[in-house]
C-alpha cells in the first residue's frame, strides 16, 4: 500500500491528501474509512470534538462490532446528506475526486471557471521519443495534458476546433495510440486504460467543435439527464454524463429514423412475440419520452417503432415458465405487440405510463392519419380539382401531382399495369400479415419488397413511413399551413433564388407544366426557407421536392423535405454544401477499398469530385431517367444513404474499362452520363419523359439498357457489407478536413483582400487572423459581453463573418498595440474602438481591427498623430445603448474642467452622436483614398484637448527612457491651456 501511495504521488504531483485526518477502522477489519478530514491541526480538532460529544457515548450501548459499524456509517453518511440538503448540494453531481480535478484543471491551465472539464485519463504523451506519464484532460473547448515527473513538467493545451485529424493508430510497439493533428504539428498519446471510451469522447467533443464552426453555436449543457443509477462509475461527471446520453440518443434518433428532439430515456434486452413466424425474437426494447422501439439482436430481422400517441393499453400479463415476465401494449389501429424476459419489468410500465401521461396531457387536435394512407381512387373525375382555390384559405394541394396527371392507357389490358397490380397485392399482402402504418414489423421482406419498385399509387404512403415524416407530421397539425400563411408575400433572398429555380424543377413532367405544380412548388420551398433561415433555399432542393409533390400531397412533401434536409442528408443544403463535401471524401475513401483498380485514375482524372457532388445531392434524380432514380428514392428513404454510395460504386464497378481508357475527366463524365441515361425502369407505367442528357445527346449510337432494379440488386450483392456506423465513423474523420479546408480557403480570401490595403505582409496577415478568429471563438464559448450568434453570420462577406466587442477587443490593444500603457491602456483601447466602429453597432470586424493595427504600427508620423487626434475628437469611451434605444455619453473625466469648458463640452455633446457617424463616414473615404491632408479635421474644444494630453502623459508616464519627453508634453500643455484661457 505504502509502494503504491507514494508512486502515485511521484507520477501525480498534486495528489495531496488533507494532512489531518480521523480514520474509523473495525478491530478485525483492514478497511479503514476517512470520517473527516482538515487543513489544519485547530479544524480536525474541532470535527474530533464533536464525534466525542455527539458519537462515543451513543456507541458504548451497541454489544457486538456489526452494529457499531452500521451505526457509525449510517450516521456519518446521514450527516453528509444533511449537509448537501443544507447547502443545496446535489448528491448526484460531480464528485469529490472530480471536484479535486477540476479544480486541478483550472489551476494548472489557466482556464477560466466557464472552461467545464467533461473527464480525465491517465496516458503517456510522446514528446520526441521520450514518453511522459501523466493526465489527459478533456474539456469542451480543449484538449490538455498535464505530467510532473522527477522535476520536469510537461503542458499541452490543443483547441478543439483546430484539429485538422484524429486517428486511432496501431504500431507494433503499441497496439493502441491516439494520433491527435492540428494544422501545425501531431501528437501521440499511449497507454490508455480504456482507449475506446476516450477516442469515443473525442470524436464527440471535435465533432461539437466543427458543429461550433459551422452553425457558430456555443456549446449547451442539457440539465435533464436520465437520473444516475447506483452502479454509475462514480469517477464519471455529470457533463460527461451528458454527453454520453446525447450520444446515446443520437444513435437511437438514427437507427428509427425519429424527430430531431427525441430523448432516449433507456433500453433493456427482452424478446418479442412475431405472430407472423411465430417465434420470439431476442432483441432489445428502446423507451424514450414519446415512443417505444424495438430490434433483434439479428440484424435487420425485425424492427418495430410505437409512438406513444398511438397506444392506447400497458399492461402486464402473467409471467409462466414460458413467458417469463410479459409485457403487452396495444394500439389504436388493434395491433397487440407482446414483449418477455423483461428484466426490470415494473420500473419499465411505472416509466411508460410516466411518459403516456405526458403524451395524453399534450392536447393536440387528433388528425386522422390514416386518411393519408388512402390513395386517391382511379374512378375519381379527372376533372375535379383537388384544390381550395377560395380566398379566405391557404390554397394547398390536398392530393398527389401524380394522380392528377397519370394518363391512363386506352387498352384494357396493359402488361405493364398488370405488373403493377400485381405488386400493389403484394403490398396488401404484406400489411395484412405484418400491420400498416406506423406500428407495422418491419423485416427483411420489407425490404425485399422496396427493392422491388414501391407501387406508384403507395410511394408517397410509404416514404413517409420509412423516413419517419410521418411522426413530425402527426404531432405537428396546422404547422405547415401556419408557416404557407406567414411566409406568403415577404420577400428575401431565397425566395428571389427559389423563384429563379422553379421553372427548372422537372420541366419535362407536365405536372411542372403548368401553375398548379409551380405554385405548390413555391409554397413548399418558402415555407422550409421560413422555417429554417439557415439553410434557407440551396440548389437541388428544387429538384428533389418536386418529385416528392408528385407523389405525395403537399403537407406531406413539407415534411419529407425536413426529414431530408435535417435528418437523412445532414448539413446536404446549407450555402457551401458541406454535407455532400463531407460525403464526397467518404465516397472517395470506399472507392479507394472497393474499387482500388479504379481509384488512382479517378484521383488523376478528378472525376470522384465532379460527379458525387450531382449524384448526391439529387438523388441520382438530376442524372438518371425519371422513372428509374425514383426506385433509387424509394430505396433511399427505406435504407438511408448507404443505398446512393453502394449505387455510386456499382455505377463505376459498371464502367471501370471504360473509364480506365479516358484521358481527361470530360471524356470520364461522358462515359458515366450515357451509362447513366440507359438506366430504364421496364416495370414503369408512366409515359416515358425524355431525359434532358439523352435529348443533348441523340447524334451517338445508343448505349445498351442498364434494368434498374438488376444495377440496385447487383449494388447490393457487391457492396452490401457497407454498414451505416461505419459511414458514421468515415463521415467524422472527413468532417474534420472539410471543415478546416473551408477555414483556410475563407482566411487565404480575407488576407488575399486586405494585403494591398495594409503595411503588413501576408504571413502577419495570416498569424493576426488565427488570433482574431481565436478571440471571437474563446467569446462564443465563454460569453463576452454580446451573444456570438449576434456576431458571426456566415451569410456576410468573409471579412465581416467574425467580429469582437470592447472587451475583447481590451485584450487585444494590450497584447498587440504599441500605444498601450499600463492602467491607462483600457480608456484609450475603448477611444479606437469607438473610431474604428464605423456603424455603431458596437462590435468591429477584421478590416477595421486591422486598418487601425497599421496605422498604430506602420503609419509614418503625421498619420500616427493624426489618428491620435481622430480619437479623442469622438465622446470619451464608446456610445453604450441605453434603455430608450438612444446613446449614453460617458462624462466621468469632466470633475476637473472648468465652469466655461463643462457648459462647452455639454451643447457639443448633444449634437455630437450624429457629428460622430459623419466624421466616421468622412475619415473612412479618406481611408480609401489615402489623403493625408488634416485641414478638414475638426478642432477640439478644451476638454477634448486636456484628455488628448492626459492621454500623451500616460504614454510617457511610465517609460523611465521617455521622461524628458513627459516633461516637455506637460510643459508644453499647460502653456497652451493658458494662452486658451487668456483667448477667452
């Protein structure tokens, strides 16, 4: 014991224990316990005081050493309890060990209190060759470590955010290292305890980082966490607890395809009754606040989602040796689902009924679903518009584009129809035997069926199904037509985008034809700009929404455009397209697995760039004919992307010779365009609608028939083994170089623009803007004095996307101007921040900051003084907005002026704001313009000049070289403030 104690204090040099302690120990027990513990002889003496008035006597009346103990534990644990009840402290946050870390933490790196620590490690960091046993600690924005070892210290602090790569490595030497790369150096970490757990964290907090960078969104810690269970590792904090819980329930979110706000509450193993193959199939059982979800441990054997909306009785049946403790839940539309081998079965209903309150409390008006389900019937009068064209309604199209535009055969019999009936039946069939709707099994042989071709007449039922827009809509009544009403007439610029793209949505369907689909088009595309501003309206959305208004009504397309946009393509449509970037470098790494014959001579060609970004971003709808990419949808919707890459190497396997022959990427891209054109769908029965590339390329002989249906079967058959957690895995590891390669691109952009204005060279330029950025960042996630998301709008030119406020800006004077001077430096940082804020709104951006960095620094001497002047001509400190919207001057330095001078400096002070903005907008043409001439500076009155003064002494003041110059500025001044006096 004594070994270990002391290495752990040679390994970790702060690990000190309280020198005074009283210990309990049994007199046949080697266990001790720590009842109290003080800093100081005079603290301990006071705890064993108490123990003796309140604890000795009581335990002369227990007889044997067992009760004493209890006694003595319980009483001690009880006291604890008391004190946390007093104090308001919660018993299942951080705890004390963690405490001592954090505190170590804080300490050791300087982080200021806001910086929240997630967890720590024990590893080895690799500085050179020579390994350093020490800590890794985690926190939100950063990754540090920490080791003290026979006198020599070692500290490390990375930023998440400019991690450019995180691996896991192997080597021979060590079978588990984390390769930790920023834009300037690696790193190695070794020896972990548990590597999985802290790579997994990793991920997280990089991933949290590059979301930062992206959206600009500071990071939230979610305060209603499931409760701690007993058995939780106590070493765990509850940050990391939440962050384990997010994790969590994003995998869960995933894999049953639920809304974005869906928070797993636990899951537990239990088997479940199939009455279609009668058997119980093991799996495990999902709970979460508004649905119960299911899947074997097979994969894809059998899953099944059950909204809590739709249940409508718990109960639990009768265990027997058979059915060891079953659970049944029934539901609206008579479907009984029968659960067993349930651990903790009570726990489980106390918890469901706990959330079916819930759910049955939130009053919404009960839509009737299923009438979604009913497809329009044939006999219908074509004629008959399915439209509310009245004025007082919002006009929405209550009915599928398709239906309304289906040209029906004249023949009685068509062999194509004939197929298509057939697998409508097929469909029937299925319902019957495994339920429709939401809660229906869904099973290998769904899937079979999907790979089939979905019936025309079923596509929109089913995507909605298969996509779980169904879920958001149903808890969702009234919204979409809500957003059409606010959204109608109001103009910005998507919707000038969307009006430019909507006559090029599918302008060979007749549906798009004419103003009905156009209008619904418009309408649906709007509304999602309004409902979510930063994504707003991106090219391809255009394409994709139309063929979902084809086939599903208009609400309907709202909300499978959601499900695409926010769940199924992450991050696909906002303005740089970084989730088809991100998915590109994935498609190019499983090309590089699959098809490595091909892949050099792509990377030469630089084809795999070119083609992903259409392919994916439209669902092959842009490239292929329309009636085959729409099976590609329907897979898609079923399966997820894994479906558009497996068809994206299959397309490529398909073409390898060919491609291999090409000498540029334009012949490559002929070669996949023509592949692509002869995808057929033989089974469709829609008239054929000539496809844009085989219209521009008629003159060459036409290429054989590719059977869509054989290409996505053939995909499967090759490239099937791609897993959804390994494109997760894939999709993080190129997020991370997407993400920072858009950082370098938009800081070579800024520099680029805003050398030739300045006196300082590209590679200042560059060091300045990593400092800029860093300080705008460190307030987005330490909160300065205004909020980030005010600050950083990604849609502005790069040069005004970060800005910094006063005190940030404080910070920087200190650390980079010359002129700053001791306690004087934060009132003349607050003058140049107020002239160099060119529009008021109290923050600066990078051109600003560096336009008064040159002058400070490169200006030749008039300029220097000149911008001395400027600074002291504006209202002392910067306008401050007050409470009636109108600006406050600061007065604080006029105790000392004159009668004469007060009454002066006041009247100007009236006028001054609007003075202000037009010498402003004066000196920044002037800017422009590099005039130097300084007559049309205005003058300063007395006041303004005693500060300008002020200012020159503590310049001086403080230099022991400058003295005589501080001497001369003082003369020199009070001359000149006489001789004015005299004037008067």
């Amino acid at each position: 014991g004594l070994l270990v104690g002391t290495l752990d204090v040679v390994l970790d040099s702060s690990a000190r224990v309280a020198p005074y302690r009283i210990l309990y120990q049994a007199p046949d027990s080697l266990v001790y316990w720590t009842i109290a513990c003080g800093c100081s002889r005079k603290e301990i003496t006071e705890h064993w005081e108490w123990l003796e008035q309140n604890l000795l006597q009581t335990l002369s009346i227990f007889e044997n050493e067992n009760d004493i103990n209890t006694f003595v534990r319980g009483k001690i644990q009880g006291i604890i309890a008391e004190y946390n009840k007093i104090n308001g402290i919660k018993e299942d946050d951080d705890t004390e060990k963690f405490k001592e870390a954090i505190v170590k933490f804080h300490k050791l790196f300087g982080m200021p209190e806001e910086e929240k620590l997630v967890n720590y490690y024990s590893c080895s960091y690799w500085k050179g060759k020579v390994p350093r046993q020490g800590w890794v600690y985690l926190s939100i924005n950063h990754l540090c470590f920490y080791s003290f070892l026979m006198g020599r210290e070692a500290k490390l602090v990375i930023r998440w955010v400019d991690i450019t790569q995180l691996e896991k490595n192997a080597t021979l030497l060590f079978p588990d290292m984390i390769k930790v790369s920023t834009r300037s150096s690696e790193h190695f970490f070794s020896v972990f305890l548990n590597i999985s757990e802290t790579f997994k964290l990793m991920e997280q907090l990089a991933n949290i980082a590059m979301r930062q960078l992206l959206d600009n969104e500071g990071f939230e810690q979610d305060r209603s966490l499931p409760k701690l269970k007993k058995k939780s590792p106590k070493k765990v904090s509850a940050l990391k607890r939440d962050l384990d819980a997010r994790a969590k329930s994003e995998r869960y979110r995933a894999l049953f395809r639920l809304p974005k706000d869906e928070k797993l509450d636990g899951h537990t193993d239990c088997t479940l009754w199939t009455p279609f193959n009668k058997m119980h199939i093991l799996g495990q059982m999902f709970v979460s606040t508004n649905y119960i979800c299911f899947t074997s441990k097979e994969e894809n054997l059998c899953s099944l989602i059950i909204p809590l909306r739709e249940v409508t009785i718990v109960e639990k049946a009768d265990s027997s040796s058979v059915l060891p403790s079953p659970l049944s839940i029934s539901t609206k539309n008579r479907m009984t689902f029968l659960f067993a081998n349930l651990k903790d079965r009570d726990f489980l209903v106390q918890r469901i009924s706990d959330f079916l309150q819930q759910t049955t409390s939130k009053i919404y008006l009960e839509r009737n679903i299923s009438g979604s389900y009913i497809s329009s019937d044939d006999s219908e009068s074509e004629g008959e518009r399915q439209f509310n064209l009245n004025d007082n309604g919002i006009p929405t199209a209550t009915q599928a584009l398709m239906t309304m535009y289906r040209r029906r055969s004249p023949e009685e019999f068509n062999p194509k129809l004939a197929k298509e009936f057939l697998k409508e039946q097929a469909w029937k069939i299925h319902f019957a035997e495994y339920g429709q709707g939401v809660c229906m099994y869904r099973t290998e042989k769904t899937r079979d069926l999907v790979l089939k071709g979905i019936p025309e007449s079923m596509r929109g039922e089913l995507w909605l199904l298969f996509s779980g827009a169904i879920n958001e809509m149903a808890t969702h009544p009234g919204y979409y037509e809500d957003l059409v009403e606010r959204s109608m007439g109001k103009y910005n610029l998507a919707t000038e985008e969307i009006e430019r793209d909507l006559h090029r949505s599918l302008p060979e369907h007749p549906a798009f034809q004419n103003e009905m689909g156009i209008a619904a088009l418009r309408r649906v595309l709007t509304a999602y700009a309004f409902r979510n501003p930063s994504i707003g309206y991106c090219q391809a959305m255009n394409i994709v929404t139309s063929v979902l208004l084809l086939y599903a009504k208009e609400e309907e397309a709202f909300w499978l455009l959601v499900a695409l946009c926010e769940r199924m393509l992450p991050d696909y449509y906002n303005t740089r397209v970084v989730g088809a970037l991100v998915d590109q470098g994935v498609f190019e790494e499983l090309a590089r697995d699959y098809i490595p014959q091909l892949y050099d001579c792509m990377q030469d060609l630089g084809v795999i760039s070119t083609i992903s970004l259409s392919w994916f971003l439209t669902l092959f709808l842009s490239v292929m004919p329309f009636e085959s990419a729409v099976v590609v949808v329907d897979c898609f919707f079923c399966e997820g992307i894994k479906v558009i890459f497996q068809l994206a190497l299959a397309v490529l396997e398909a073409n390898v010779d060919k491609l291999l022959n090409c000498k540029d990427d334009g012949e490559a891209m002929t070669v996949l365009g023509r592949y692509l054109d002869s995808v057929t769908n033989k089974d469709s029965t829609l008239p054929p609608i000539p496809h844009l590339h085989s219209l521009l390329s008629d003159d060459v002989e036409p290429y054989p028939e590719v059977d869509i249906f054989r290409l996505i079967r053939s995909s499967y058959e090759k490239f099937g083994s791609i897993r959804a957690d390994l494109i997760e895995q894939m999709r993080f590891k190129q997020r991370l170089k997407v993400i920072q390669t858009l950082e370098d691109t938009t800081k070579r952009n800024v520099v680029r623009t805003i050398v030739t204005e300045t006196s300082f060279t590209i590679d200042e330029l560059e060091e300045l803007y990593a400092l800029f950025k860093a300080e705008h960042l460190t307030s987005c996630y330490w909160g300065g004095s205004s909020a980030a998301l005010e600050r950083h709008d990604p849609s502005l030119p790069y040069l005004e996307q970060y800005r910094i406020d006063l005190e940030q800006f404080k910070g920087m004077f200190r650390l980079l101007f010359p002129w700053a001077c001791g306690a004087h430096s934060d009132t003349l940082a607050a003058r140049l921040f107020r002239l160099l804020d060119e529009n008021g709104d109290l923050l600066i951006n990078f051109r600003e900051f560096v336009w008064g960095l040159s002058a400070a620094c490169h200006g030749d001497l008039t300029e220097k003084l000149k911008l001395l002047y400027k600074m002291h001509v504006l209202p002392v400190t910067p306008l401050v907005p007050c409470e009636n919207g109108k600006q406050s001057i600061n007065l604080r330095f006029l105790h000392g002026l004159s009668p004469a001078s007060l009454r002066n400096l006041l009247t100007t002070g009236k006028k001054s704001s609007q003075e202000n903005r037009n010498y402003l907008r004066m000196w920044s043409q002037e800017n422009k313009s590099k005039a130097k001439n300084t007559k049309d500076l205005p003058k300063l009155n007395q006041g303004q000049f005693i500060e300008l003064c002020k200012t020159m002494y503590n310049m001086f003041s403080e230099d022991p070289n400058e003295q005589d110059l501080y001497h001369a500025t003082a003369a020199v001044t009070s001359l000149l403030l006489e001789i004015g006096e005299v004037g008067k």
